[in-house]
C-alpha cells in the first residue's frame, strides 16, 4: 500500500510494506523526491512575484495609495532579482 502527498513543492511517497513473518512488523519507507530543480523553482517564484508586483502596482495606481504602489515596484524588482537567480543557476547545472 502506498500514498503520494505534494508538500511545499515537494513530494512525499509513503510506501506500508507487510512482511511475510509473522515478526516483521509493518515497515514505513518515506521517500522525498523534489519536484522541481531549484533554478526552474526560482525563475517560477520569481515571475510570480513580478505578476504580484504587478497587480498591487495597479491596485495602488487605481486607488490612489501611493503606498501599495511602491510596494508593487519593490515585488517586482525582487521578482525579476530572483528569475535572473534561476537563469544563473540553469547555467551553472543547478
């Protein structure tokens, strides 16, 4: 018997194997195995908060709140820091 449970980005393969005796108690094998390599997790992450970014920008432009605005451009500067992060770390094989 076996269960798949996605955690966080990350997969967890829960396998309940009975042994054959009657001494062998039922045995739980967890095995992690990551979705995602992280350059490709950084340049989705990272296009993401540009869309957020992006969203609370016009939402702030919309509503006159200089406030969110700002905190838009800012989302999207770390957005874009943290794609071009990903594209380095595909170049370097990571």
């Amino acid at each position: 018997m076996w269960a798949i449970a996605l955690v966080g980005g990350i997969v967890l393969l829960v396998v309940v194997r009975e042994g054959k005796s009657k001494q062998t108690n039922k045995q739980i094998d967890i095995l992690k195995e990551d979705t995602m390599k992280s350059s490709k997790r950084d340049k989705t992450e990272g296009k993401f908060h540009q869309m957020k970014g992006k969203l609370k920008e016009v939402a702030g432009d919309l509503t006159d709140n200089p406030k969110l605005e700002a905190e838009g451009m800012g989302e999207k500067i770390v957005g874009k820091a943290q794609e071009n992060i990903g594209k380095v770390k595909k170049v370097w094989g990571k």
